[in-house]
C-alpha cells in the first residue's frame, strides 16, 4: 500500500457519516447547553446564547433523555420501555427530571406555562391540532430542540427521532413548558 502524502486525509464512506453525524450532534448540543464562562458566551452564536438558559434544568435533563432514546419505534398508546406514542414519549422524557406528565397529548397541553411561538425555548411540548383555534383537537406532541427542530415518537411504521418541525399550518401558536403554571 503507498504512503500517503503529509496532511491528506483520507476519508471512507461510513467515517464521513460518522462525521457527519457527530457534526450534527455537536451543532445540536451547542444549542441545546448553555455557554459556560465569558469567552465561551463570546464565542458562542447569538442563536445559541438565546437559547441558553437550560442545562441543568427539567428540560435539559429531559432533552438528554430524548436523544439517547431516539430510535425506538412507534406504538400507538405505548408508554416504553421499548416502544412510545408521542405523549408517551414525552411524558417518559419529562419523567427522567422528575416532572409527571398525563400519558395524554390534549392533556399535556394543560399541565405547564403557555409559552408564545416567539419564546420557545428547547424542551417546551409544542402541539398539532386539526383546528388550531380549538385545543381539544389536538393529536401530536414533541419536544422542541431548536432550530426549528422537534424530537418526537411519530406514528406507527416510524421511531423517535429529531426532525424539522412539520405541518405548521397545524402547529399551536403556544407551547407548553412543563412544571408548575406560575
């Protein structure tokens, strides 16, 4: 095999997916964590510093959950181990920070602070409606990350998974950030 030349990298398939997806993941978490000290905030994009209020918080941990759980298929009414609807997915989510949520995505519209699309922050429930007027029409539920990103148990024949906020003509204006309604 011939030496390769100083500084080439040579890359494979499956190791750019590889890095791919950690690239993916760090931009994720870099919106998801907070910046720690005064260069790092510098440092940090506007974006992401918004967004920085989390970490330890119920809806990081929450989050955190989420993420090491994506994968697991759908199953209508489930509440895991290995298998989730969405309010199940989310209320197992929650659960990990010690917040109880109703296994119900109409009630989990209930259960925490009304948060205005302008204000979601990572780990707010948003919701779907077939009338958005009308909440109790309400038929989907996940968890925001950001960047206009929702981690969430679908529908049957798909896994949890991160993935651009769909449908918006759907889409509550407000979202739920669980935890006491203050």
């Amino acid at each position: 095999m011939p030496a390769r030349p100083p500084g080439r990298v040579v890359q494979r398939p499956a190791a750019t997916a590889v890095l791919v997806a950690l690239t993916t993941l760090a931009s994720l978490l870099a919106t998801l964590l907070p910046a720690v000290g005064p260069v790092a905030a510098a440092a940090a994009p506007a974006a992401s510093r918004a967004h920085a209020a989390l970490s330890p918080s119920a809806a990081g941990t929450a989050i955190r959950w989420g993420m090491n759980h994506r994968g697991l298929p759908y199953g209508y009414g489930a509440t895991g181990p290995r298998r989730f609807d969405c309010s199940g997915f989310t209320r197992a989510a929650y659960a990990s920070a010690g917040v109880a949520l109703t296994h119900s995505s109409r009630a989990q519209y209930q259960e925490g602070r009304h948060i205005d699309r302008s204000q979601w922050r990572p780990g707010d429930l948003i919701f779907w409606a077939s009338d958005v007027r009308r909440p109790s029409t309400i038929y989907h539920v996940g968890m925001y990350v950001g960047g206009g990103r929702v981690l969430h148990a679908t529908e049957v024949g798909d896994v949890s998974k991160v993935a651009p906020v769909f449908h918006p003509e759907q889409l509550l204006r407000f979202a739920v950030r669980p935890g006491p309604s203050r």
